[in-house]
C-alpha cells in the first residue's frame, strides 16, 4: 500500500479521539480514519474475550478500508488483543500502555546517585488493571517505586454520556476515586485510559502543584511515526492530512461530541 493510505485509530468510543487528536498535531499530513465503539462501551467492564472479538472485528473493517497501519488507541483493547491481532495482520499494529514506566523514571538521579522512589497512581480501568500484560508492566517497576491501582470505571461513562462539562459531577467523582490517598505524598498520576486524558484540567485542580499528571498520548504517536517512517510509509510532507470519524453507534449525539472532542 502507499504512503498516503490511511492510519486506522480505534477505541471503545470517544477516549481515543485524543489519540487522533495527538496524530493531526504531531503528523499533520496523515489521513486518519478513526472508529469509536460506543455502542459496545465500555470496554473495561466485559472479559477479554469480548474485547478481543471486538477489535478483531474493527480491525478487519480497516483492512478493508487499505489501512497502512492500526492504532489500538485504548489500553484495555490493547491489553485483551493486541498480541493475537498482530499475529494475524501484517501490517504494524500499535497498542498503549498506561506510561508507567515515564513516571518512574522521574526518581532518576545522577549517575552514582540512588534512584528517587515514586509514589505514582494508575487510572486506569478494571479490565486494564486486571490483564496479565499490565502485571508484567507493574513488575518492572514496584520494586523500587510504590504503585496504586485505582479502578475509574466512572471516568468512561461520563466521557460517553457528554458530561465532560458537568464540573460538579466530575470533581465529586474524582473524590470519590482518590479521597483515600494522601495526595500530598504522590509524585504523579498515570493516566492509563485515553478517556482520562481529556480530565487533564480537572487532575490538575485535584491534584498538589508538584504531583504530574502523564499519559501515553504523545509517546504512542511518536512511536507510529518512527515506525511508519522505518517502513517508508510516511505520507508525503504536502500531503492534506484530516481526520475521518464514524462509530458503531449512529445517533447524532455522538457524532456531535465526537467532534467537540476532536476540536477541543
């Protein structure tokens, strides 16, 4: 296939617009076709067999539509499926992860000085926080860091339902996830759902001044383009790059938020 063919993006629904998002500013020229399912949202609540037949399903349609390649722009899709779709397709399939390993890092000192334990929170959802592939992850670092899950089931529903706006109903949701931490004493919060990445602002105002706030948006599109271009699959410079978006569920509610979300 060419260089101009399209990029397919996909999700559980509207979380990964952030992705595409990331992708129309950071490679402007590239055609991007993103699929949301929120007629199957959420993701984070079913089993991974669901989800697997799921994405199988999307990713076949992008074949169809002569994808060059496919970003699973949602962790749970990627912890359920990434592995088996790679297998099968064989065109370059990028997952995420929730970007635990950035946070980390942050505790590193000077050569000959000792590593800085981090305190860092996961958001994430169930399913993410469940699947083997983020014990792994988890394991390279708990050693020499303190790591919470927190489950945000709710964080999805409020994204997909349009109330991303409701600042009373966000906040109060917010406390009722991280209450129990003494906020003071973590260092960052990983947002390990593409959902989460448009509460940036909210965290922020829950959060201490020094505490980060770190996604995986901008790491994962940095890798699709040294990826794309390792394959001589960039789309040319002058190229009219633009974003496409359709979704399992039809009504004109979430075309509208979907792109509100795109512009935001």
């Amino acid at each position: 296939m060419s260089s101009s063919a399209p990029i397919g993006v996909f999700d559980s629904g509207l979380g990964g617009i952030s992705v595409a998002r990331e992708i129309a500013k950071d490679m402007p020229a590239e055609h991007v076709l993103y699929f949301g399912d929120s007629a199957n949202a959420p993701y984070g609540v079913k089993t991974p067999e669901q989800v697997k037949a799921l994405s199988f399903d999307i990713v076949e349609r992008f074949v169809e539509h002569g994808v060059k390649a496919v970003v699973i722009a949602c962790n749970t899709a990627t912890s359920a499926a990434v592995s088996d779709l790679r297998e099968h397709y064989d065109i370059p399939i990028i997952g995420m992860e929730p970007a635990l390993k950035v946070a980390c890092d942050r505790g590193d000192a000077p050569l000959g000085q000792q590593h800085i334990p981090q305190r860092v929170i996961v958001a994430a959802t169930p399913l993410t926080l469940r699947e083997r592939k983020f014990a792994e992850l988890m394991k390279r670092f708990d050693s020499d860091n303190t790591i919470f899950k927190e489950p945000c089931p709710d964080l999805v529903e409020i994204v997909e339902s349009g109330q991303l706006g409701n600042h009373d109903l966000v906040m109060r949701t917010l406390h009722h996830y991280f209450d129990r931490y003494d906020l003071d004493r973590i260092d960052s919060v990983v947002l390990g759902c593409t959902h989460f990445v448009f509460y940036r602002d909210y965290f922020r105002e829950l959060l201490p001044k020094h505490a980060a706030i770190i996604d995986g948006n901008e790491g994962t599109v940095r890798h699709l383009g040294v990826v794309l271009e390792s394959l001589g699959k960039l789309a040319p410079k002058d190229a009219l790059g633009r974003v496409e978006i359709s979704n399992s569920d039809p009504s004109e509610r979430i075309a509208k938020l979907s792109h509100d979300l795109l512009s935001a």
